[in-house]
C-alpha cells in the first residue's frame, strides 16, 4: 500500500487545468458504444474508473482506440458495421472496479440487448446498493439475478424486451435516472423518470448531443424508445470534483491565488461554488462558454477566512462528492458547519460520515457524527498525524487538504485509489504549491 507524506504551509499559486470530467467521460464513451458511426472523445478522464467503461464497452463488442498523438487524451469509438447489431455479448464477467457509475449505467445499458452480462466489482462496490438500479429496471422487464435478490453486485442480466416505464426514485442519483434512460433507449414506448431533487443532467445533455430527442418537465425528464444514437465529437471539460481539492487548498493556505481553466461549471454541480460562496470564499467564474452542451469556465481562487454555513436539502445532490473536502474547509472556518439530509454519503466509495470523522480525528480535529450529517465547530487545530484513505479516492485527497494546515508532516496511507478519480493529484498539488 502506498502512502504519502504531506508537509504543511504555502500558497498554491499559478494557473493549472485538472483533468477531464469522470462522469461526462463515463457517459461519453457508454454513449459513443451505443452509437452508429464513430464519436470522438476529447480530453476523457484517463482514470482507473472510466478505463473500467472503456474495457466494458470494448467487451461488448465495440473498438475503442486511445489516439495518444493529440495533446489532450482522445479516444476514437469506431463505428459498427452496417448491419451489424451495435452490442455483442461479452466473452467474460466485465469488471467494473471501484466504479459505481460503470456497474451502474451499464445494467440499464445492457439490459434491452439480447444477451447475457455479468456485471461485478472490487470489494467496496460489491457492498454498495445495487437494489435502487435493479428494482426500476425489473419493472420495466428487465431479467436481473444477483447477491441478497439482486441488491448486491455481482448482478447477472439476461437481456429482454423492455416496456416504457414511469419511474419515480425514492432518492436523488444522476446514477439510478442515467440506468432508466439508457434501458429507456432500447425500450419500447416512453420512458419518464422523476426525482426528489434535481441530480447532475450530464446523461440527459449528452443525450441531445447524440441526436435522442428528450423532454424536460419540471423534475421529470423523459424520451421515447427505441431511440438510435447518432456518433457526436464529444469535449470533455475538467472535473470541478477534482477542482474542489486545489479550491479548497487554495481558500486554506494564506496567499493563495490560484487560476483554474477549463473547468466544468453545470449548475447541477456547482452546490459546492454556492457553499463556498456562503461561507465568504473568494472565488470567481469567468469566461464562462458552452462545449458540447455542457459549461465550462476558468475559475479563480483567492486564501479567504471562512465563516461555517449549513448544507442540506436540495443542495444536497449538487454538493454530492464535495463533502469530504467541505469536512475540511468546516474544521478551519469560524463558527458552526451542519451538514443534513446526506445519508447517501453513507454509500459512497467509503462511509464518508464515518470515515472523514475517524480520520480527521487523527489530525485533532472533532466532527461530530449523525445519522444523516454531521457538526463541525471550527477553527480548529491540526495536528500531522498517520492517517488512512479507506481506499477512497476523495478521503485521500481530503485529506491531503487538511495536512496543508497541520501544525506537522501527514502520512495518508492506502493512496493508489486517488488514481480512480484524480491521476497525477500529488503531482499537480505540489506543482501549484510556491
Ligand atoms: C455520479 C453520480 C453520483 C456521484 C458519483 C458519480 C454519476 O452518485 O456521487 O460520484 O456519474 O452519475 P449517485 O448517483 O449515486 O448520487
């Protein structure tokens, strides 16, 4: 296992890209598979996770090539055969790793072909909630066999006819309303889910981008099967996830004033932006365009004093992966911090409530623990201490913020999984470190 060492102290300072967005390139290429002709995806995440949809989509038939020649990473989705029906059954179990938005996205991608596919994980997503893809796409006819009646991975799918369906989801998941639609596609009739509050609309951006006609009403989104695909040139922009960590980084060390370009700024992901903003952070969004249907912008990060804020409701879902990160900024900003309404966190990667409580506790710094949230009373002290990722990419780098201000060096232990998200993240921090 692979640990580092953080020292604490100065500014991040300079202009830095981060890398390409993980979910809009996991649905580029999903959507690249499904099409006829050949999609170009430009500036796709080259992270252990999105390689898992890459070797997905590869062994349900379709040829994917990395045209490493360009300067950003592309990759080029041949076209099938005319003809030729677009998935074939693949030879073997397709191994999705730590990737939930692979195992997830792609039981809902599969489950209209007719064929078998064994979908399966490493251990932390073999013990993640499979039941809220599962049970809509079974009532749409979907044959899906798994562990504990198909609410654990591996799931086993066995292709069939499948029937429009209204869905309603009982939580808000970009994951669980990406599955639907994508069974939608090859569904016949119409296909309609809607949510408790708006998740991210990468799904239903690109959608439109590969010619699928969808409609938007209120908190339903909805299209008509079966729907063909036609091949699209895909941008993708930087993940503002990723960015969340330099931001934070950044807002914490005195002096800082960092430039990141070229990050994604879609509302439905920008909960963390309006957070920080409520907490007196200086960060602004210039030059804001649209590529492929998505908003990118460069963003500009001042060292602020922060003052603590509460998060909950439907900010939630737009703050999704930020929280460990946001931990963090809480423990050194003035006053109170309550999170609520997060007990999803408790199903990610890690059980992030838990497990950014026990780490942070290393460094000296107390989080309070609920159910659903958690309580931070700051500014609080961090002491350098040996901590430990849980073998979850943004614990890991949260934790490599929260060194930043410790009194001592950090030793973060477990930190391969930082490559699932974020390749070259300790690189790039100490680069951007003056
Ligand atoms: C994702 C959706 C979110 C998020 C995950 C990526 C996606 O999960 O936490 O990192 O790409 O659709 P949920 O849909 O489970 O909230």
């Amino acid at each position: 296992m692979k640990a580092v060492v953080i020292e604490p102290g100065r500014p991040l300072q300079g202009r830095v890209e981060v890398p390409g967005d993980k979910s809009i390139t996991h649905r580029a290429i999903m959507l690249g598979g499904l099409a006829r002709g050949e999609t170009l995806v430009r500036g796709y995440l080259p992270a252990d996770d999105c390689l898992r949809t890459v070797a997905a989509i590869r062994a349900l038939g379709r040829t994917i090539e990395d045209l490493e020649s360009s300067n950003r990473p592309t990759l080029r989705i041949a076209g099938c055969a005319s003809g030729s029906s677009i998935l074939r059954e693949p030879a073997d179990v397709i191994d999705c790793g730590n990737s939930g938005t692979s195992l997830r996205l792609l039981t809902g991608l599969v489950a209209g072909f007719p064929m078998c596919t064994v979908l399966t994980g490493d251990a932390s997503l073999r013990r993640r909630p499979m039941g809220r893809v599962v049970e809509p796409l079974r009532a749409m006819g979907a044959h899906i066999v798994g562990r504990d009646e198909g609410r654990l991975a591996p799931l086993t799918v066995v292709g069939q006819r499948l029937k429009g369906l209204d869905v309603r989801l009982p939580v808000a998941s970009a994951q669980v309303k990406s599955a639907v639609l994508l069974a939608g596609l090859a569904a016949e009739g119409r296909t309609a889910v809607t949510e408790p509050a708006p998740s991210r609309d990468h799904t239903e951006r690109m959608l439109r981008t590969f010619g699928v006609p969808l409609r938007v009403e209120g908190a339903t989104v909805s299209l008509d099967g079966p729907a063909g695909l036609s091949a699209a040139e895909i941008e993708v922009p930087g993940d503002i996830s990723s960015a969340a960590f330099l931001i934070a980084g950044a807002l914490l060390q005195p002096k800082s004033d960092l430039m990141i370009e070229r990050v994604g700024v879609n509302p439905t992901r920008t909960g963390f932006l309006d957070v920080l903003k409520r907490m007196g952070a200086s960060v602004a969004i210039e030059g804001v365009r649209e590529v492929s249907g998505e908003p990118i912008g460069t963003l500009t990060v001042r060292a602020s004093a922060l003052r603590g804020t509460t998060v909950r409701g439907d900010l939630v879902p737009r703050t999704i992966d930020e929280f460990p990160v946001l931990c963090v900024l809480a423990a050194f900003a003035r006053g109170e911090t309550i999170i609520e309404d997060a007990g999803e966190l408790r199903v990610k990667e890690s059980d992030r409530i838990h497990v950014m409580a026990e780490e942070l506790g290393k460094l000296g710094i107390k989080v309070e623990e609920r159910p659903a949230g958690m309580r931070i009373e700051g500014p609080q002290r961090a002491t350098g201490a040996r901590c430990s990722s849980h073998g979850d990419h943004r614990v890991a780098m949260a934790l490599a913020v929260a060194a930043l201000r410790a009194s001592g060096p950090t030793t973060i232990d477990d930190v391969e999984c930082v490559g699932t998200s974020f390749p070259g993240f300790f690189e790039l921090l100490d680069r951007v470190r003056r």
